[in-house]
C-alpha cells in the first residue's frame, strides 16, 4: 500500500469532500456555489474541494452542452481560487491539457472511460498535481493497480482512485462497494462518486438521466466500506442544469449530506 498523500488533511482523517456543479456554466453559478463551500468549510473546518470541468468532451449528444473551453474555463476556475481560496479539481480528456491545467489545480480529474490511456495518465503525472483516477464503468477494483503505476512510474505517488460504478445492462449502473478496499491495495485515499454512481447513462433519449435520490445512501454505504472520501455534484437548481442534473445534488440539500458523514 502506498503511503498516505492527503493534501494537507491532518491525520485525523478527516473525510476528503469534492464537490461543485458538473461543467462551467456561468461565473453567477461557480461563485453561488463556491460561497456555499466556503460557508460549509468554516462551519465544520473543513476542505472541500471545488469542482467544476472546463469541456465536457464525452458528452451523449454532439449537441449538448460542453463549457467554455480551456483557456476561458482556466481562467473562470483560476479567478474562484483567488478570490474564495478553495483548492480546485477539474478533469482533462487530452494530454495537452495536463500542462495548463496542472498550473491552475490542485488535483487533476482522469475520466473513467480513460483510465487506461497511458499518454494522458503520463501527462498528469509529470505536473506533480494529485492525480485523481476514476474507475472504468469496466473495471474492478483490482485492475486498478495499473493504472496507479503508470502514474507512480512517471515519478508522482500522489495517485487517488475513485470509485463510480460498473455497467449494469444497458442504461443503468450499480456498485459493487467492495471495490473500495479493493482500491486501498493500491492507494491510501480511495473517493466514492455518489451522483455519478447514481446515472443511467444514455437513459434519457439522447442524455444521461439518473436518480438522485439515492445519493445520500450511496455516500453512507461506501463510509461504510471504508471511504477516504466523497464526490458530490452539486448546483442551485439541477433540473435547468446543462449537464449531469437528473444525478446532482440541489446545493441547499448539500449540507445534510455532509452532516451524516461527520
């Protein structure tokens, strides 16, 4: 087991939170929900880590929705850091991209449709940046060794795995929570994913739908299986959200959330 890389999170074990609205939607949305998480952070000493993705690019539709780009969503992501001073997560889908945004983040975001893709996964590792590694919809838990040497071999042991659910039919995923210790064979801090967990991906006739209202289980049943930590997909008003909103998290219910898992 690798050693522990908590980023500053005291030994204590504090649970590691990411959350934040799923792509870059407007400034007017990242600063409603990064006041949130700052409020949240002082009220419980806390670190939530804000999320938010610059492009979509494994969107269901060529249509849909994808952000604003790197360069303008580096900025947008750039300015919430200065002016909240909340460490930020967000993901890359090109290698390119592991330069610019390792300069900007605090943990770069690997897509779990790509895992496995070495050039991307080398890319992430060379900015020194925690690099956090979703598991394929594919992939067991085990697997996952490989994917966490490729990073490791490229010179960075800081590597987090996060846990997001297995196909299950067509349109539909479940969790199997043993991947959870599964993953800590691999690294110390292992995230649960509870509104990816909760999609069903391609079920909405041309987008992703998904059931929310079991996200506040899922993030109880993987505490229990020895979660380090908890992603959430958060927003002021989901269901007018450009992407992800049937499996996200209304920001007022967010709280409640976090008070069970303390």
């Amino acid at each position: 087991m690798y050693k522990p890389y908590y980023m500053g999170f005291e030994a204590s074990r504090k649970p590691v939170f990411i959350a934040g609205p799923c792509v870059i939607e407007s400034m007017d949305v990242l600063e409603t929900v990064a006041q949130e998480l700052v409020r949240l952070n002082q009220r419980y000493n806390l670190d939530i880590i804000f999320k938010a993705s610059f492009d979509k690019a494994n969107r269901t539709s060529l249509n849909s929705f994808r952000g604003p780009g790197l360069e303008k969503g580096l900025q947008m992501l750039s300015d919430i850091k200065e002016k909240y001073g909340l460490k930020l997560l967000t993901d890359i889908h090109e290698s390119y991209q592991a330069s610019p945004v390792g300069e900007v983040v605090d943990v770069i975001q690997i897509p779990a449709f790509l895992c496995r893709q070495t050039d991307l996964l080398v890319a992430a590792a060379k900015t020194g940046k925690i690099v956090n590694i979703k598991k394929a919809q594919f992939l067991g838990g085990s697997d996952m060794k490989y994917p966490v040497q490729k990073v490791v071999d490229s010179g960075n042991d800081k590597v987090w795995l996060t846990e997001r659910g297995n196909m299950y039919g067509y349109n539909n995923l479940v969790v199997d929570f043993r991947n959870i210790p599964d993953m800590h064979q691999w690294t110390s801090t292992v995230i649960m994913d509870c509104t990816h967990a909760v999609q069903r991906p391609g079920g909405g006739g041309g987008y992703t739908s998904g059931n929310r209202e079991f996200v506040p289980m899922m993030a109880l049943a993987a505490k229990a299986f020895g979660a380090d930590g908890f992603f959430f997909e958060i927003h002021p008003n989901p269901e007018s959200a450009k992407s992800d909103g049937p499996n996200m998290l209304f920001l007022k219910d967010f709280e409640k959330v976090i008070v069970s898992l303390l």
